[in-house]
C-alpha cells in the first residue's frame, strides 16, 4: 500500500489539476459512522422504544406524528451536518489538494468540504445537503437554510450546544422524543410543511446554487479535457455508481493524460481499458489520505 501511496502522491504533484469524486466512504472514514457507540450515544430512547440499531433505519421508521419524526431527525441532521467529523480525514484531503487547481464531485450531503476549507465554487453536491430544507409538494424550486429550525428542535428536545456544537444533555434529566408542534417546518412559500433537499426521488428541488454548481463541474470538465489530470474516487460503492464512479472511467478513457485513483476499504476492480492509467489502493480511507500528506 506504501508504494501505492507514494506514486499516488506523485502524480497528484505532477498532475496539472486533480477532481475528487467522495461516496459515502469517505465520510464513514472521517467518523460519520451511523451505527455502534456514536448511534447509542444521540438515540438511544429511540432505539429502546422501536428497536432500530443504526440511524439509517431510524431515518425510514414511521413515525405516528411529525413532533416525533422531527425529533429524530433534528437530531440526525445536527450531529451529521452541524458536529464536526471526528476525524481531520477532510482537512487532510484538502491539505493534499490544495495547491492544484481542484474541483469536488460528491453524493455526500454532510457538508465537510466546506468546513474543511475546500471553496464552494469548487463543490458539486450532486444529492442535496443536510442543512436545507425544501417544500414537501414542491411549491418552488427554491431552498431554505434550516441550521437556526434545526437548533430550535434541539434546545425544545431539552439539550444543551456546546463549544464545537456537540449536544449535552443535563445530568439526571432525559430527552423528550418529540418537539412543539409550533416547530414543524413549514414552507415559506405555501404554508406545506417542509423535507430534507436529500435526492431521493423526482421531487427533489435542484435550486440556483444546485443548478450553478452544475454548470460550474461542467465548465472544470471542459477545461481540462486533455490535461493531465488525476480523477480521485475515495469511498464511491455501487448505489448510483454513475454519478461519480463509471463518470470517471469515461473521463479516463477518453483522455490519456489521466489517471484514474481509487481508494476504498474493499479491493476495487476497474475496466481493462483503463487498467495502465489506473492506480487501486485498497484499506483505510483516512490513512491512505494521511500519508498522502505526511
């Protein structure tokens, strides 16, 4: 893996421009895992009372009212968007990238390029963000912040927010499950209550900055065409392996100034094609990424 690692680190110094393509596994990498200590720590009376044991499931459960869903998910939306990873994982990355002329394809909707320091006009949320709420219907193809919604749920729900945004709860006192029905989100618009901008079917709103962003990655594409360009898939599985993961085997194909680098914990496998130009390190996200810097 170290000499993986060294001749990924070269090429990316050589490389004229590196475009990062993150899947969930980079995340999970960073700390945002959904399941174990963490789950325990932000759900357990959700778990005693419904029997979930990851925040996943907690996420599809049916809820009986809104006051409820709202509180499970204040809470999810918080610590995965509002908390900080962790783990440096992102800061590392950025570390890595930082002098080239970078851009960043992402599934992800936690927001940890951003307060990495990465530059938003080098980001392509492809699947929404945690932190915007849209119409239910929708009403309009507009977005609206939630993080001032969101913490009002959680102070309702009786925690504290802390220095780096962790949630305390008092000593001797438990969560309620459910928040005041004057908190339900509703949209600005029309008065219909309001969802995550999480892309799960056709309803999602794809909004101005959606949209710009869009015209932005394809702009990055255009430019560096026939350059020498490093196409760097860190934690992309097989769910919409379109958006980034066979998107970047064409771009590799069609160029062959590029190289195409997969990290992932699984062995990956990739086109003949594009097998000479391809560099496959299986393993630790988070380290790999370490010693890319080190």
């Amino acid at each position: 893996m170290d000499e993986k690692v060294l001749l990924l680190k070269e090429k990316i110094d050589q490389a004229d421009a590196v475009i990062i393509g993150a899947g969930a596994g980079l995340s999970t990498a960073a700390g945002f895992v959904y399941s174990g200590e963490r789950f325990d720590r932000y759900f357990s009376d959700f778990s005693r009372k419904y029997g979930f044991r990851d925040m996943y499931t907690g996420g599809f459960f049916p809820y009986n009212t809104q006051e409820e869903f709202w509180a499970y998910w204040s809470r999810y939306i918080w610590i995965n968007r509002y908390m900080d990873a962790p783990k440096s994982t992102y800061s590392d990355l950025f570390q890595a990238v930082k002098g080239k002329d970078y851009f960043v394809l992402t599934t992800n909707v936690d927001h940890c390029f951003q307060k990495a320091g990465f530059e938003k006009k080098r980001l392509f949320y492809t699947q929404g963000d945690y932190g915007l709420f849209q119409c239910t219907k929708p009403c309009c193809r507009k977005t609206w912040e939630n993080e001032s919604m969101i913490r009002s749920m959680i102070l309702a729900q009786g925690y504290s927010i802390g220095a780096h945004n962790e949630l305390i709860i008092p000593e001797g006192t438990e969560a309620k499950m459910s928040i005041p029905a004057e908190l339900l989100p509703k949209c600005p618009n029309c008065g219909r209550p309001l969802t995550m901008n999480l892309r799960s079917d056709s309803r999602f709103v794809e909004d101005e900055g959606w949209q710009a962003a869009a015209v932005e990655y394809e702009i990055w594409l255009t430019k560096h065409r026939s350059r020498k360009v490093v196409f760097l898939e860190i934690g992309v599985g097989y769910n919409t392996p379109g958006i980034i993961k066979y998107n970047f085997w064409q771009q590799v194909y069609q160029n062959k100034n590029a190289i195409y680098a997969c990290l992932n914990m699984e062995e990956e496998r990739v086109p003949d094609e594009i097998r000479d130009q391809s560099i496959l390190i299986s393993g630790d996200s988070a380290e790999i990424i370490k010693g890319l810097v080190s």
